[in-house]
C-alpha cells in the first residue's frame, strides 16, 4: 500500500493482517480526494480518522496539506502498525493516535474537524447511524465540513444531509455536510 498524492506520494506504508482490516484501496483514496479537493483547500485543515487502521486516509490528508490528523483505532497491535507508519514518514508533529473505541472517544471528543472519515466494518452498519448522528449533534464536524462514510449497500446515510455518493462495485463512498445549503 502507498501513498498516492500530495507531499508524501509513492510513500510505502506497512500494514498487519487483522480480521474485519480492510484498507481503503488506492482507487478509493484518490478518487476520494479528487472530490474533495474540489470541495475545500485541504492548508490548515483539521481532520479525524475513525477505524483508522493503517492510516492510509489520514496520511493520505496530511500528504495533500491536512494541518492534523487525528486517528482512532481500537485494536492494539493495528495501532502500533499505524504508529509504525506516522514515525517512518516524519510526521510525528502532525498527528495523534487514541488507542480506543470510536463510540468511547466520541462520547469524550471536545473537538472539532473540517474532514472526518468514518470506515467501521461493514457488520456495524447499525452502529454506523449513531456514530454519524452523534457526530452531527455533537458538533465535532465544522459547520463548514465533510464527512465521508466507507459502507457497504446495506447502510443508509442521512438523506437530508447527503450531498454526494460514489459507487465502487459493494463499497460506497458517502459524503455528508452537516448543513445542505
């Protein structure tokens, strides 16, 4: 897995095999941030990463100008891969990791974003509802922000805060605004 744009391109990252890890794939990622350098000028942006994984979305941001990155992954030995992967590309300044699940570190969250990705297994599809409602009511996403959700056919985002899809085969890119102008 690399690294596709931005300062960072071609970067190798190191990933684990873990059940229910499913890197977002590199069509995915720049077909992603074709959106949505579209939509925002990524310089000084703040972003958060859920399931994060391996990272690749969150470097992939920080590659393209992203300011901060903040990822959130439950499982241990996938966190200390994505450690792994923030130390080898010289970017200790522009990230944080919490080693937690995203349901606990939202409860917790003062803060907030411009781009949040949200990629949970598939099998939370239920789950996947409230995180994006807590989200939204929390006020963790910028008024002026994005969410972009990685689900499969089976979830159902928020119609009246929908604004985009992408289709690849079985996963679906959503992106999400927390106000429709």
């Amino acid at each position: 897995m690399r690294i596709t744009g931005g300062t960072l391109r071609s970067r190798k990252l190191l990933t684990i095999k873990s059940d229910g890890l499913r890197p977002a794939t590199d069509r995915l990622r720049e077909t992603l941030f074709d959106i949505l350098v579209n939509l925002f000028d990524f310089q000084e942006t703040t972003a958060l990463d859920l399931y994060a994984g391996t990272g690749s979305v969150g470097f992939e941001a920080i590659s393209r100008g992203t300011h901060h990155v903040l990822f959130v992954e439950a499982n241990p030995k996938v966190a200390d891969v994505l450690g792994k992967n923030v130390k080898a590309l010289g970017i200790e300044d522009k990230c944080r990791i919490h080693i937690m699940k995203t349901e606990k570190y939202l409860k917790l969250c003062e803060e907030n974003f411009d781009f949040i990705f949200i990629d949970p297994p598939y099998a939370f599809n239920s789950m996947t509802h409230k995180i994006v409602d807590e989200i939204l009511t929390k006020g963790i996403i910028k008024k002026s922000g994005i969410i972009c959700v990685e689900h499969s056919k089976e979830y159902v985002p928020p119609a009246s805060n929908l604004f985009r899809q992408k289709i690849f085969g079985s996963t679906i890119l959503s992106f999400i605004k927390p106000e429709i102008r």
